[in-house]
C-alpha cells in the first residue's frame, strides 16, 4: 500500500475493503482488514457474506464450467478447482462481494500471493496472518496464481485394487506414485537455484529414502542433502511422492502398487553420474538444470561434455541411505521384523553385547547376509534373515537415533515406575497374601522339575522316549495342505519319501523329494517311482530327460515319511505301555495343575496392581501429575509412550524432574503410601537421573551441527561410559542401546561432519503428519487422478525456490530470536514511590 500510494503512514478505517494488485494479474487478491475490537461482529458477518459468496459464486460459474464441475458435490469443495481454472471470473465474482475463503492461508500460500502481488510491506503481511488467527476462520487469497507456481510438476501415476487381509477383511487401496529419478533431478535444480549455488559449487551428493505406517497410509518420502565446496550442507524432503492409502502395514501392498517403480527409478539415480549445467552455456547467469547420465549413454560423452561446457560439472556418484526406524530397515534388508536377540548391524547377539567390554561385532551386508539365506540353516540360526533385500544397490542404513531416544528413556523412565511400585509402595493385605502364595508355587514347581528330570533320564524315562519316537515315525499325513508351508522348511530333506495326490489319475504316487527348497510359486522338485520299476522309468522306455525332476506344488504332497522299508508299528502292548508310562510321568509332577495355579494367581496379582494404579490418591497417579507439570503426560503419550520432544527435554533436565518425583514420594512417605526408606529412594533418582544425563549427553553430541575431530574422538568414550551405566542400573541392554553404544559413534566418526545429524528419521515422521493433513484437504476432490494431481501441484509449487525465499526471509524479518523469560512484574506494595 505504502509503494501504491506513496504514503508512508497509511491509515485505515475499521471494514475497509483492499484490493491488492500486481504486475502479473490485475486485482488478484481481495482481503478485507478487520477491527481490532468486534470481532464476534466480524465473525457473525463473514459467516453471512460466506453463505451468499458461494452461492453467487456458483451461480457464475456455472455459466462458464459447460458441465465440467458438478455443482452439487459442495460449494467448498468446488472453490480450489474454479479458482485455479477460472480465474477472471473469481475474482470478479470476489470483487462484487469482496470476500473471499476458500482454503487456509498457510505460509506457503501466503508467500505465493505476496510474490503474485508485488508485496513487500511486512506489516501488511503480519495483519493478514493475525487476522486469521484472530478470526478463528480459514481466510485466504480468492487465487494464488497457482498454475505459475505448479507448472511443470511431475504427473503422478495413480491406481486402486482390492486386497484381502489375513482376517479375511477386503479392502480398497489406493496408491500414487511420482517419478523419484525425475523428482530428485528437478529437486536439486531448484535447491541449486535456491542457494545461489554454480554448477562447479557441488562437491558431492546424498540421497536418503525412508518410509513408515501411520494415519491410514504408506508414506514414503526421500531428502536430497547437497554439500558444497566449503563444506556447507543444504538439504531438501520430498514428501508424497509416493504413498499407499492402506489401513495395516503389509508389504503386498506395496508390491500390487509402488515397489516396482520405486525400486527401477532409484536403482537408475544409483547407476548414474549427475550433470549440472547452465541452461545457456554462453550464460553464467542463467539457470541451472540438472540431468541423470549412465555411462552407457551414447549422446553423452564426458570428455566432450567438460571441454564445451567449462562452466558445468559432473558428480559421480550419490551417496545412498535407508532412513526409518528399526522395523523398517529391518524389512527393506529381508530381515523379520525386529527381534530383542539380534542386531541390524552387526552379527553379535544379546548375550555377547550384554558383555561389557564386549568386541564389535562383523559388520552386516547386503553379501554377507546372503550366506544366511539357505536351507540348512534354520530358526535363530539365520540371524533373522528371511528373505533378499529390497533395493541391494543401497549400501548404507542411518542410525535411527529419534527411535533410539525413545526406546531409551521409556525403558530408563518404566525402570524407575517398576522399582517404586514392587521395592517401595506398600501392597493391601491381600496382594501380598497373593504374592506369597504365588512363591510357594513357584518354588514347587522348581522342585517337580528337578524329580522330572530325574524320572525322565532313568529307565521308566528312557522307555517313554523310544515309545514315542516309534509313534512319531509312523506315516505322517498332513489332513490340511494349509500347514505344509511351515512345516515344509523343518520336515522336508534330500530324498525324503512321499507320496504325491495326482489329481488326473487319483490316489498317491510314490516319489522322492529331490530338493527341499520352495521356489517363489511354491514348486518343489520331486523325481517320481513307478510301481515295480527304477526311479525316473517312463512309459515311453526313457529317454535323455529321464534324470530331469518334475516340478510340483508342495501342497500335492499328501504323505511323509513313506520309504521301501515298513516303518516300525505301534502294536497294542506298545500303546497299553505308552499310556501308562505318560501317566507315571503325571504322577511324578503334574505341572498342568501347578501351571493353573500360577495362572490364577498372576491374574490376582495383575488385578490389584491395576486398581492400586487408577487409584486418585495412589503413587502411580500421583507421580503422573508431578509428571504433568513437567509436560510428562502419559495419558496423551502415543500407546502410553513417550515422544522424542518429551524424551529429549527430560533427559536435558533430568536432575530437576526426579528430584520432583523424589519430594513427593518423600510426602507419601508420611501419608503411609511409601516404605520409610529415603535412602533407597534417593540412590534410585541418583541412578536414574544420572543415567538420563549421561545419554544425554552423548545424544547432544551426534546432533551437533559442525562437529569437530576433537568431538568425534569423544563420542566413543560417552556411548561407552552411558552404555556401562545404562547395564549397572537396568542389568540390560537392548537392541537400541545396543545400537548406541557399538555403531552411533562409529557412523558419526566415519560421517563427514554434520551430515549424521541430517541423517536422523524425524523427517520421516514428521512426513506423516504433513502428508495426513494434505490429504484431508484434498479428500473432497471427484476423482483419484485429480486429488493426486492437486497434492503433487501444491507439492511442486512448495518447492520453487522464490516461493521457499520468500517464505525464508519473511521468517527471518519477522523472528523474534530466542526466547527471554521476562522479569516478574513487582507487587503493587513493592512499586517504589515518587519522592514528594
């Protein structure tokens, strides 16, 4: 307004109505500036123009669509898709009744319309923006001048199918997928653009690609990380450029839809060099453009390329990660799932890590972990290794070190709850009446055992176990194909006997099993015996292909265990012996009745715990509202657990927070709550606390911004000094210690610096709120392409660097800096008074 009028000072009367206008597009925002005081007034009176607005709206556009918007799906819904196809007519339409909300200003719209517009008056932009949180509504500009900002963007592909669950629930899954290898080449030209960068200003290349659950959806998400000749990083996170709208995490789902392209497209970033160049080669100036080039390309040859182009450069490689949590990499690596006994990194188990002082491990690899993958071995033999990993070609996994924040201090923070309530709150009567009964029958049964154990390597014991090893070769038919997948890879071996259901002919052929492996459609390789004959005759008198196995569905074995031989037979005595020897077994020690004991009263024993939990006046509860004040609150915790926000700002004031909960034990102490035993209290806060702040310390270390060699030398010694605290205090260590202590300080050493902190998966997570929120907005859109189309629209147009600029320096204009406490204010009794 000020550059529009030349007036430095402008006044503006209370309802004033402002059209705002720029070079591109003539009266392309229309706002109206409400009073600082009335707003209900001006909330009752938005709420009447609105109703009329879209009406009048509608009734116009109608005129213009031809049929090609329905008008009756909603007139909120229709507003984004008139606005960005019908411009001239909104903003007419916006003029006559000047209002206009059609969508939330977010930054991103807000820094589109002041680029549209000519804006650069800050105040002006900071009215807008209280205005809308002031109002309570969702105001924004009638158009952003979208189609500019979104040109160009990358057509997802789209599609749904039908997929059926383990439970028998069919659901209807959609998916959308953008071109990565497309979306990381426009991508870095705009970060290049962004930052002012030239072609020869890139030194090298990252590429980290994570996914998770949540909210309903798959979402994968990638960020492109750049380092510069100076050491500098910059960094950029693509999200929705790939999900998977499905209700639980399972991996068919991504097979049927995104997998395969994923996969094609980032195996190309990985096998290609990246091309930097100006757009005009004669042009310093002008923009940069970036290009995926393999070696095999026959139009482009890099010696040439350097000697026309000296302004260009050529990286020659990207640097690739997997980025997620423990779960996650665990899968894309063909590993199940995660288990408490292995690591993801390296080959040590629980046991050996539990060690201190323990050697590190062999590193895991994508070869490596191959050797693991092979019908000999089975069970925990194979390290958790069930299958080949997704995409081979990416090396590397980040160290999930959010995840890892986590699981520790929720397992710090329940170890301190366990020992208050089993060391030092007082039970009722009749929990502890349990408790005792409960020993005693623990202590029998240990007893039973070792009477079990005798019996069992004595004679009577020795006679049972021949008895029931000659029952169990007996033929074995499987009356459920169903249950031959699982026990085809214990019971199946090289040249077992079996018997095969020929569907064509009827009953059981004789065969032996050649291989046990199951191939990927379920095929295993037999070499059929005809009756009175050598394996392999056929009835056209044999011939080369004799020796060539047959092929057949696993399920078609019917039979077992068949051989030449007759198996042993149980005879009558052989069964009158097994049943009376299994019950002198029972007669030595029944366990089962023991076992129900226990049960019962582990169930009585569970049920006063929770009630003595959700008792007002309790311990528990009453070291959750100290909690409470301390933005602990377990009850809003996701499944009881805490966030990473909540973990880091505990564990950074560890001391104060468990000195709280160690003063109001001390005051139940006196209620009769809490055993009189302040010393054993204050050695379990010391623990705890101190505990807390050694890991946080370590933590703080690998998040920080340009670590020095100094700082990556000291990283070995904090993990290892948390670690051995962490195993005097909860006599375990898990997976995710594990990981802390053995390959964080590795990964962050051998990193360059600054780029392990870029690495850790909060943007991953944080793709999930992003991309639920987008999808929300864009749920109202008739068809699947066309709701795609929008996000990816928006998407693209959050990535222009003028937009991201402009969203920076407003930021930066407007930035209060860091927070200062103010000083309290003094009493009205302690205002000093004027001398008379």
């Amino acid at each position: 307004l000020r550059e529009e009028t030349g007036n430095a000072q402008v006044a503006l009367p209370a309802n004033t109505a402002i059209v705002l206008t720029g070079t591109r597009q003539e009266a392309s925002t229309l706002v109206r500036i409400p009073q600082h005081k009335g707003n209900e007034q001006y909330r009752a009176a938005i709420k009447r123009n609105k109703t009329n607005y879209f009406s009048s709206l509608l009734e116009a556009m109608s005129q213009k669509t031809g049929g090609e918007y329905d008008l009756d799906q909603g007139a909120e819904r229709l507003l984004i898709p008139l606005a960005r196809d019908y411009p001239e007519v909104f903003v007419k339409v916006g003029r006559k009744y000047s209002l206009a909300m059609i969508n939330q200003m977010d930054a991103l719209g807000l820094a589109s319309m002041m680029v549209d517009c000519g804006l650069k008056d800050y105040q002006t932009k900071l009215l807008l923006k209280h205005w809308r949180y002031a109002l309570g509504e969702n105001v924004a500009a009638p158009f952003h001048l979208a189609k500019k900002y979104s040109e160009g963007y990358i057509e997802p592909q789209v599609g749904e199918f039908e997929h059926q669950y383990e439970n028998g629930q069919i659901e209807l899954v959609k998916w959308e997928y953008q071109a990565v290898d497309k979306l990381f080449a426009m991508g870095l030209s705009e970060m290049v653009r962004q930052h002012h960068l030239k072609p020869k200003d890139v030194l090298e290349l990252y590429f980290a690609v994570g996914g998770d659950h949540g909210r309903g959806a798959f979402r994968l998400t990638f960020k492109v990380i750049l380092r510069d000749k100076d050491g500098n990083f910059f960094e950029r996170v693509f999200g929705g450029s790939a999900r998977v709208m499905c209700s639980k995490d399972r991996v068919e789902c991504l097979e049927k839809s995104i997998l395969p392209m994923l996969t094609a497209d980032m195996e190309r970033i990985s096998k290609s060099k990246v091309v930097l160049r100006h757009e005009q080669d004669d042009d310093v100036t002008s923009d940069v453009v970036v290009e995926l080039v393999q070696e095999d390309d026959v139009d482009f040859q890099f010696p040439e390329f350097v000697s026309e182009h000296n302004t260009g450069h050529v990286i020659d490689f990207v640097d690739m990660f997997n980025v997620g949590d423990i779960k996650w990499l665990a899968m894309i690596l063909g590993m199940n799932g995660m288990a408490s006994i292995w690591c993801i990194y390296c080959y040590l188990r629980k046991h050996q890590w539990n060690l201190q002082d323990h050697p590190l491990g062999a590193e895991r690899t994508i070869e490596n972990m191959m050797d693991y993958l092979v019908d000999t071995l089975t069970g925990a033999d194979r390290m958790g290794v069930v299958g080949k990993a997704w995409w081979p070609f990416i090396k590397k996994c980040a160290i999930p070190l959010l995840h890892i924040i986590i699981g520790l201090f929720n397992d710090i923070d329940d170890h301190f709850l366990r020992r208050i309530e089993v060391d030092f709150a007082i039970k009722p009567e009749k929990e502890l009446e349990a408790i005792a009964k409960l020993e005693a029958v623990v202590s029998e049964i240990a007893l039973k055992k070792e009477e079990l154990q005798d019996w069992e390597g004595g004679r009577l014991g020795e006679q049972l176990k021949e008895l029931e090893k000659k029952q169990k070769t007996q033929n074995i038919y499987y009356e459920n194909p169903e249950k031959m997948k699982p026990l085809a890879k214990t019971r199946f071996r090289p040249n077992l006997q079996v018997q095969v259901a020929s569907p064509g002919y009827g009953g059981l052929w004789n065969a032996t099993l050649i291989s046990p492996a199951i191939d990927d459609e379920g095929n295993v390789a037999i070499r059929y015996k005809e009756e009175g004959g050598d394996e392999g005759d056929d009835d056209d008198g044999g011939g080369d292909d004799d020796d060539e196995p047959d092929m057949i569905n696993f399920k078609m074995i019917k039979k077992a265990g068949w051989t030449e031989e007759e198996p042993p037979v149980m005879t009558a005595e052989d069964v009158a012996n097994l049943h009376r020897l299994r019950s002198e077994k029972k007669g030595v020690a029944n366990l089962t009745v023991l076992g129900e004991k226990k049960t019962v009263l582990e169930k009585e024993i569970e049920d006063h715990r929770i009630a003595r939990k959700k008792d007002r006046n309790g311990v528990r509860m009453r070291l959750e509202r100290v909690g409470r004040k301390h933005k602990m609150d377990r009850g809003r915790a996701f499944g009881g657990k805490y966030n990473g926000v909540v973990a880091r700002k505990i564990m950074r004031h560890a001391q104060e927070v468990y000195s709280a909960f160690l003063s109001e034990l001390k005051s139940m102490i006196r209620e009769g709550l809490v055993k009189d035993d302040v010393d054993g209290l204050t050695e379990l806060k010391e623990q705890v606390a101190d505990l807390l702040e050694i890991w946080d310390k370590f933590f703080t270390l690998l998040c920080t911004k340009n670590p020095t060699e100094a700082d990556k030398d000291t990283a070995d010694e904090l993990a290892k000094a948390a670690a051995k605290k962490h195993r005097e205090v909860l006599k375990n260590l898990t997976p995710k210690a594990h990981i802390g202590e053995d390959h964080a300080a590795r990964s962050f050493r051998e990193l360059p610096s600054g780029l392990f902190r870029l690495l850790i998966e909060q943007w991953v997570e944080h793709n999930h709120q992003i991309g639920s929120r987008i999808e929300n907005q864009y749920q109202g859109v008739v068809g699947l392409q066309e709701q795609f189309n929008g996000i990816a629209s928006r998407e693209h147009m959050a990535g222009n660097s003028e937009i991201r600029n402009r969203i920076k320096d407003v930021h930066d204009h407007n930035a209060r800096g860091p927070y200062q406490k103010k000083e309290k204010r003094p009493a009205e009794d302690e205002v000093p008074q004027a001398s008379p």
